[in-house]
C-alpha cells in the first residue's frame, strides 16, 4: 500500500535556505543555502525539516528552483550511469527518455564523464533540449523506425549503455538496440514488461535495476562530490521546465500526468 496516512505533507526535494539548526549539528548554520533529497516532514511547505546527512551545500551559481531539481533526478542519473550500469568514457550511452529531469541529468553526466551520448524525445522541442544539454545524437521515439536510426548512428554495432525510463514500452526494444556485453539501468516503469530473453543471452546483456533508496552512505558521498564540483564548475546544470506557486501544486500535478513530452523539471516555489 502506497498511500500515505494523512495528514501527510507531500515532496522529498527541496532547496531554501536553513532558518534553524538542530544541536549536535556542525556542517551547517542559519543563513546557509542548501537543498536537500530527503525531507522528514515533507516539501509542500514554507518551511521543512531535514536530516544533516542527506541535506547538502547549494552551489553559489545555482538558484532555489535549479536546486529543488538536483536530489532525485542527479542522483538517480549518476547512481544508474556509473553505481549500477558501471558507464565508462568512449562508451554510447542512450538515455531512452531524455528530455525530463532524470534524463537530462543522465545526459549531462555522461557527456561530462566523456561518454558519446544519444537521447531521444516525444516532440521537436525536448529533442532541441536534450540536444542543447550535450546529446550528439537526438531522436523522436514517437516517430516509426526510430530504433533503425539509433543504430544506423553506432554503424550498427549499437550501444553499450542504456537509461531506461519507461521499461515496459520500450525494454523489448533496448535488448536489440544493446552492442554485445550491453547494459540497461532501468530508471522507470509503468507496468508488466514482456521481453524475449534470448535478445539478452546472444549478446550477454544485462539488464539492471535502479532504486535511489538503496544508496548507502559511500556511495551518497561520492555521488555528492562529483555533483558538487560539476555544478561549480558548470558542466552540470538543472534545467528547470514549468514553475508553479505552491497553491497551484493540482495543476502542477495535472501538468505532469497530462502533458506529452517532459522538458526539464517542474518546481514549486513559495
């Protein structure tokens, strides 16, 4: 059962800065910026509370909104690319479902980690937008054939590296779009996949799970200072899409489950 017991405050990622610290705690004082990717009393709030260990420093050159779209969508991204899928650089990476937070996080890491990165989107603009964040390769999986595309651009040799976000339309699909010894870091899914496993035992693929909650404390710190020394360097950026006030969190939420094609993060702001 995934309902929560009410009442219940919505929302885990979160960026402001920190009005009161907790005693005992050393690594942050009142006026600091910073966000977070795990909100104890939830995000749909002027003011939330917080754990030392998963709140962390907002990069002088990021804003609240970008810093609200860092926790879930840059760390899911990097546990996939580099945690799980185990990305190289000179590998292809096709992040299948580029255009939305998780994806373009995905994109800017792996092209940052010098990875040869291909994305794919549902409209012209997500495709210009994943292109602008570092794709060398963009394609519209709405468009018939596209998957011939993809690998007409590896000189049919295919990928090495798949993030996945909606498994249960396309994982039948990665399989043949994996080179040999290729990976899929599943990222999302919406319901029962049906899959041919021999696609995965002729060229020994793989195909992986990915769940941010099973991080632990090495792998959040690594994942953390990589992160960190990309947004000030600015090699990582969020793209923050729509944003709503906080008293128009339903439409935000419409917004979500209605609109075709993610371009970036949706953010509430107070």
């Amino acid at each position: 059962n995934i309902k929560p017991q009410l009442p219940w405050t919505p929302g885990h990622d979160v960026a402001g800065v920190v009005e009161q610290v907790g005693e005992g705690t050393t690594k942050f004082k009142p006026g600091d910026r910073v966000f977070t990717k795990g909100s104890v009393t939830g995000a749909y709030a002027e003011y939330t509370v917080a754990e030392e260990d998963t709140t962390f420093r907002l990069a002088d050159r990021l804003s609240f909104q970008q810093g609200a779209g860092i926790g879930t969508p840059y760390m899911t991204a990097y546990r996939a690319l580099f945690h799980r899928a185990h990305g190289k650089p000179g590998e292809t990476v096709l992040v299948h479902g580029a255009s939305g937070g998780v994806g373009l996080a995905a994109v800017q890491l792996a092209k940052a980690h010098g990875m040869v990165v291909m994305g794919t989107a549902g409209s012209n603009e997500g495709m210009e937008l994943v292109r602008k964040n570092g794709a060398s390769h963009v394609f519209n999986h709405r468009e018939e054939g596209y998957t011939d595309k993809i690998m007409a651009a590896t000189s049919g040799s295919g990928v090495n590296l798949i993030v996945e976000m909606l498994a249960n339309v396309n994982l039948e699909k990665d399989l043949e779009l994996l080179a040999r010894h290729g990976r899929v870091a599943v990222v999302g899914n919406r319901g029962p996949t049906n899959i041919n496993a021999r696609a995965a035992m002729t060229k020994e693929t793989s195909i992986i799970g990915v769940m941010l909650y099973h991080m632990d404390a090495k792998e959040l710190g690594e994942t953390v200072s990589a992160l960190y020394a990309g947004f000030t360097q600015g090699t990582l950026s969020p793209v923050v899409g729509r944003e709503y006030p906080l008293e128009q969190a339903g439409e935000a939420h419409r917004d979500v489950i209605e609109t075709k094609g993610a371009l970036g993060k949706i953010v509430l702001t107070i």
